[in-house]
C-alpha cells in the first residue's frame, strides 16, 4: 500500500508540475496561429544560364539568417525551399517593410579613394545630389497638405534643371520612375569619380551605432580585422591632406564622402576603426549596422513574395483548434467510458494527464506550435487511446477466461505490452524521417507527433496502470461488473 501511494504522489507532483509550467512559461505560436508575415526570398545565380548550387544557397541562408537576429525578430523561421528559394516567417511582425529592407540587400561594403583631378565633377554631382534630397523633402512634406499650382511647377521646373544638367532624355516615366532614374544617373557619376576598391567589408569585425554628438543625426562605427586596419591607414594615408575624398560605397551605391586631415598624412588612419556619417536616422543606421554584421550576401536576392497573416485570423485558428481538440477529446471519454465502465474512465484521466505533459513539455522546449503542430498533437491523442484499447481488451479477456479482476489487469499490461512497444516505435521512426527529411510545417507536425508518441508509451504503461491499482485498493470499485457486462462474465466469477 505504501508503494501505491509512493506513485500516486509521484503522479501528482508530475501533474502539478506540469500544471505550473503550462501557466508560467508562455507558448510559443506560428505565424498561422499568432499572426505575422511570411516572405519569399529567390537567389538569383550570376548570369542567366547558371543554377544555384547547394553551397551558395546555404551560404546566403546563413547569411540572412545572421541578419534577421540581428532584427531582433522572436521565434523567427528561415528555411530553403527548392534549390533556389528560403522561406521567412516573422510571427507577430506586421510591417514586413523594413525586413525586406535589411535582407534584400547584398551589403557589399566598399572603401574608394577619389580619383586625381575630379574635385570640379564631384562638387558638381555632390550639389545635384542635395537638390535631389531637397525635391523629395518637399514632395514627403507637400504630400501632407495639397500642393497648389506654384508648387507643382516649381517642382517640375527642379526636375527638368536637375534632367538637363544630367543629360537624361526625355521620356514616358511616371513621378516615382523619373525621380528613380535621376537619382541612379546621380549615383552612378559620383560613384564613375572613384577608384576600384581593394577594402571591403569582409574585412570587418563589428559593426555598431551611435547617435553624433549635438545632432540628431546617427552614424554607423566600424571595427576592421588587422589586415583591414592596415588596408585603412594605407588608403586613407593615400589621400590625406589633398582635395580627394574618401567615398564609402554600398552595394554600388555612395552613402557617404569623407575628407582625410592632413595630420594623417605620415600614418594615415590607425587603430581599425572607422565610422559612416551620412545623416543616418536611428531606424536607417540599425538597418545599416545589421546588414554590415551579417556580412554581404554571395549571389543577390530577389523578393518575390511577401503575405501578411492578420492576428485575428490567428486567434480563429487558435479557437477553431481548440474546439476541435476538445470535441475530439469528448467524443473519445464517450466511447471509452461506454465500452470500458470504470476503466474508460481511467483512460480518460490518463490522456488528460498525458495532454498536460504534452504542454508542458511544448513550453519548456519550447516547441513553436502551429497548425499541423496542434494536428500532430491530436493525432498523438489517438495514439495514446488505442494503447489503452489494446490493455483494456486483454483485460476484458482474462476476464471471460475466469481470472480475477487483479490477475486480468496484470496480465492485461503484460500482454499488451509487445504490441503497444511495437505500435509506437514504428510511429516514431516515421516521425523520426518526416522531421529529418520534410522541410517546414511537416517537421512541426512530425516533432509534436514524436513527442507524443513518448508521452503517450508512458502515460499508458504508467499512469494509466497507476491510477488502475489505485482505485482497485477501494473494494467498492472491485467488481469485474465495472469492466464488463453481467452476461460476458463467466458464471464463477465472483
């Protein structure tokens, strides 16, 4: 008896402790269940007549997947689809924008010194350039208010100056297309008045931000490995002193010049470190920062698809899981209780119990549930029920045979025992494959199936075994009569 209640108090610390997990550790949900965005990424390869190979797709996911750390996205999901897609997830991310920002770029940082004799061409371009910025601050600040007919041709005399100035034809554009072309004709001659590189940003350690001091504006630090410090001081020893500039340059693109002073003249820059100022907001410097630590993709990335999941369609996914767990639950302790009596009833507790692992165990991993999860998990309910079948008939026939209540039940586990083992293990290899091999929300539905193959092989040999002795120590509950019908028991049985 006292060994009884040894387990039954093991039973209940495992009950209440799984009890305090599920309602102090929070789950973890899917972009299906919790809302969020999903984006289709697509490598494109070098020429048009390349494939992407293996190595590199693996290469860009590790990249962007440094990268969508350093968003600071929780729960995140990057995989590959194919050979030559990934797939994201950001559950409970609403404004994809700015994900899409940061990964599509390649961030290939470039440090260029100015070429000799194009101080005239670049003050020239660097002045288009702020009539550019002053064009679209007057379109962002007029597009809050209505613009009147002075302001509208007083913009489009800008962008024709800006066009002549240029040497931009004429053409059928829209506004967005026109001042897109302007501006990459703009980056494209200042960035013509640069050397070719030899400093980039494979040579970085860190990257990091900071706010300039007395200015609202932000700038990006960098930290370069011993080769890339030594690359530095000898650029910008290079150019220091003179009227040539130092043009840092990401992905082909000029976000920054910079003079060098002339008391870096003998040295040039020391100590591997440097810093982008180009009046950087805190969003567009984090932008910059991440991208810099993750590195620079190896083959450039298209996105070809982003889906937005509200987070009230992830609540409806959410009810609509529940009522079908506990519908299914509820028809099961009918049909359980009906065929079996007292031991249904048992078995009905036990896959509470079992359901209760199961959460707990989710939270605690944690498991990211989603839809084909929570289909895994209810499948694993099945499981555990016909395990509790196949003891509760081997009871039922030691029974009819004539044995006593307490022989029938031990004879019963004993017997069921092989096929129960036999049942779950080859459940398990399946999931075992369908985890290791499938992609997605296959290995989300294979790991909570896996899971519940385990729990339920304990619940059933254990618990269930457990909660049946227990109740058989009250002789008011040991009656063969509980368990099968008055006309199926063999008229010695007693």
């Amino acid at each position: 008896m006292a060994r009884q209640q040894g387990w039954i108090a093991l039973l209940l610390a495992l009950v209440i402790t799984s009890f305090l997990l599920c309602i102090n550790l929070p789950f973890q949900l899917g972009l299906d269940l919790r809302g969020g965005s999903q984006l289709t990424l697509e490598v494109q390869p070098v020429t048009s007549t390349d494939n992407v190979k293996s190595e590199q797709l693996e290469a860009v996911l590790s990249v962007l997947d440094r990268r969508v750390n350093g968003l600071g996205v929780a729960e995140s999901s990057l995989r590959t689809i194919g050979t030559n897609q990934l797939i994201l997830e950001l559950p409970g991310e609403q404004e994809p924008s700015k994900a899409a920002r940061v990964l599509g770029k390649t961030a290939l940082l470039e440090f260029r010194a100015q070429k000799a004799g194009t101080k005239v061409e670049m003050q020239k371009y660097q002045r288009l350039r702020n009539q550019f910025k002053n064009i679209i601050l007057i379109d962002e600040v007029s597009g809050k208010r209505n613009e009147g007919f002075s302001e509208v041709e007083s913009r489009e005399k800008n962008i024709q100056d800006l066009k002549t100035a240029l040497n931009i034809k004429e053409t059928s554009l829209n506004k967005e297309e026109e001042l897109e072309q302007i501006r990459q004709k703009i980056n494209n001659e200042i960035l013509r008045l640069f050397d070719t590189s030899y400093l980039t940003g494979s040579d970085l350690i860190s990257a990091g931000r900071r706010q300039e001091q007395n200015l609202s504006s932000w700038e990006v630090t960098l930290t370069f490995n011993k080769e890339g410090g030594d690359k530095f001081s000898k650029l910008t020893k290079s150019i220091a002193g003179s009227d040539r500039l130092l043009g840092i340059i990401l992905d082909g693109e000029p976000i920054s010049e910079a003079s060098v002073g002339e008391q870096f003249k003998l040295a040039g820059i020391t100590g591997g470190a440097a810093t982008i100022s180009g009046n950087f907001t805190a969003d567009s410097a984090r932008e910059l920062e991440v991208q810099l630590r993750g590195g620079s993709l190896p083959l450039p990335v298209e996105i070809i698809q982003i889906r937005t999941i509200g987070p009230t369609l992830g609540a409806e996914n959410i009810k609509r899981s529940l009522i079908a767990a506990l519908s299914g639950l509820a028809l099961v302790a009918v049909f359980m209780i009906t065929f079996y009596r007292i031991a249904g009833f048992v078995a009905i507790l036990a896959l509470s119990f079992y359901s209760m692992f199961n959460f707990a165990i989710y939270a605690l991993v944690p498991v990211t549930l989603t839809l084909p999860g929570i289909a895994g998990f209810i499948l694993s309910i099945g499981m555990a029920v016909d395990a509790n079948v196949l003891i509760f008939e081997r009871v039922k026939d030691e029974l009819r045979r004539g044995n006593t209540l307490i022989r029938s039940i031990e004879k019963g586990f004993s017997q069921a025992f092989s096929s129960i083992i036999d049942g779950h293990i080859t459940t398990l290899i399946s999931c075992i494959s369908l985890f290791y091999l499938g992609t997605g929300f296959v290995k989300g539905f294979a790991a909570t199936l896996g899971l519940g193959v385990v729990i339920s092989l304990f619940t059933a040999l254990s618990c269930t075994r457990v909660l049946l002795r227990f109740l058989m120590s009250y002789k008011s509950l040991r009656r063969p009569s509980n368990f099968l019908s008055l006309n199926q028991l063999p008229k010695q049985s007693t």
